[in-house]
C-alpha cells in the first residue's frame, strides 16, 4: 500500500483550482493568497503579480503533491511556480 500525499494542491489554468491542506504553514500561505481576492472559477481567476508571488510561497509550504489538472500530472515545485509565473 503506497503512501498518500499529506497535502495536495491543483493548478489549472496558471492559477489554484483546487487544495487539501494539513499543516498551518500552508494554511497560512493559502490566507495569504486568498487575501488578495479570488474568482469563484480558476478559469476566471487572473492573478496579479502579488498573488503569484503569494501563490509560489504556498507551493513551497506544502508538503505533498501537486496536480496540474489540465496535463493530469504531477509537477514538481520548481515546475509549479515556473507554470503559475509564466502561465498566459
């Protein structure tokens, strides 16, 4: 039986779809992010260059996997924010 991820976070769209957080570093993160304003829709969501930075902090609080559900993949960290901060 295979381990899961203690926390997940998807990416659509260059922005956050969807999340399950345990720790209160990532917690905080996702406040933080979530402070600036969201969409109901990640297909909506256009995220100024502060909630991308804030984006990329809670990417590095996580401890887990991240989903990129437009690919159906897992992305690593460095490949997550590189899609959030270039993501058209």
């Amino acid at each position: 039986m295979t381990e899961q991820p203690k926390e997940t976070l998807t990416l659509k769209w260059g922005t956050l779809k969807g999340w399950d957080l345990d720790s209160e570093k990532s917690m905080a993160a996702l406040r933080k992010y979530n402070d600036f304003g969201t969409s109901m829709s990640a297909m909506a969501q256009r995220d100024t260059p502060d909630q991308k930075a804030a984006l990329c902090e809670l990417i590095d609080a996580i401890d887990g996997e991240i989903w990129n559900d437009w690919d159906g993949e897992s992305m690593t960290k460095d490949a997550a924010k590189k899609y959030v901060l270039e993501y058209k």
